[in-house]
C-alpha cells in the first residue's frame, strides 16, 4: 500500500500492506532491521490503520529505543557476553580468548565477525546443553535432541518430539536469563501449554523466573541489534 510517516520525535516510517488473511489490525517492528509494518484487514482503511498506530506509538517508540541501533562486529566495538560488555581487540593467540574485559581475536578484519560468531555460537550450545541436561534430570524427562539457530520471533523452542531449539543469542543475555530460558522450554516437555502446571513446573525446576523473564522482556529486541 505504501509508506506514512509518524510525525514525533524522531519521526517513525511505517510500511503499510493489506492482508486478506488478516483478522485484527496488527503493528509489528522487525527484529532484523528495525522496520515497522502496519498490517491492515481488507476492510479496514488507511486512516483507520494510521489511527490505531497512533494510538500505540508510546508502545511503538520504546521497543523502537529498546532495539537501538545496529552495530556492526568489529575490533574495538562491545558486545555483551553472559551479560558483560566485552571489547573486542586483536588476540595473539590462534583461537579466540575470552577474559574479564575483553574477547581477544585473531585474523584479518574481515575474519573478526564469523570468528565471534562461532565462538559465540560454541559457547551457547555448551552453556544451554548443559543447562537443558540438568533441568531434564530434575524433571525426570530426556529431550530428543537440541538445536540453535538465529530466531527472531522466539528465544526457545520445544516440539511434540521433545525437540529443544534455542537462540544462540542467549549467550549476550545474563546467565540467569539463559537458564530460565532453558528451563522454560524443559518444561515443555511435561506440560506442553502455558497452563498454570506448565508455571509451577517451570517454578519446581527452576525457581522463581519473574526477574529473568522481565529482564529478556525489556531487553531481548536489543540483542539483534549485533551484526554478525
């Protein structure tokens, strides 16, 4: 349909498109690249839609800050790591060395990024294994094998089959974010809804969750802001 412009400060560029599946007006910002989409019925009309953005551009602007801006991975930038700003700087070493301060890597500058990546990714799966091993004992379940990729939409998954499929982006999260994650999608393996003894499960493996919870609330969109 086109594009209009949410006057305010910063202004914000909405895309607009029709949807004939679409039931309900829906206001949706892209994880990738930050785009908003305004997604509009058939029978509903423009107007109707720009309205309703305006209404919820107090929600719209604060995921919009939240997610900030791109940034692109490269020495001398910051990453957080299980939730410590690390600098990236020229390691010494063959392989990647993470310390208290810094991720010290080697190679040449177009190396960095896919060398952070994949010793992200290595950490992930270690920290989110043996986190899954652990809460599956508690509950007295086996999963059927574990996965990660780069999701947009969901930090964790768990199938029918008992599939665990999580982000590797968890790694940036706290450590306790991690684990409440883990133990979410375990849960799952008992209870697959989100009834009330799917919450008392994930409380009896896991503890309290409110805290990790709000935590990826408020800042998981940020977390693709790192460009690999």
């Amino acid at each position: 349909m086109g594009q209009h412009i949410l006057d305010g400060n910063p202004p914000v560029a909405i895309i607009l498109r029709k949807s004939t599946r679409a039931k309900r007006i829906s206001l949706r910002i892209s994880q990738l690249d930050g785009r908003v989409t305004l997604t509009l019925p058939r029978h509903v009309s423009e107007a109707e839609g720009i309205a309703f953005a305006r209404e919820k551009q107090t929600w719209l602007r604060r995921h919009l800050e939240n997610r900030g801006e791109d940034q692109t991975i490269a020495l001398g930038a910051s990453l957080p790591i299980e939730g410590v700003d690390r600098e990236l700087v020229t390691g010494a070493n063959k392989r990647v060395v993470l310390d208290s301060a810094t991720l010290q890597v080697p190679g040449k500058p177009e190396q960095i990024a896919p060398r952070v990546q994949a010793f992200l990714k290595q950490m992930a799966r270690d920290k989110l294994a043996a986190a899954s091993d652990h809460y599956a004992d508690t509950l007295g379940k086996s999963y059927s094998r574990l996965t990660l990729r780069d999701t947009r939409s969901r930090w964790g998954s768990c199938s029918s089959a008992g599939a665990l499929m999580y982000s590797w982006r968890l790694i940036l999260c706290p450590p306790e974010v991690l684990l409440y994650v883990a133990a979410h999608e375990v849960a799952h393996l008992a209870e697959m809804n989100h009834s009330s003894a799917f919450w008392e499960t994930v409380t009896r493996i896991h503890g309290p969750y409110a805290e990790p919870r709000a935590w990826l609330r408020k800042n998981g969109s940020g977390l693709h802001s790192y460009k690999f």
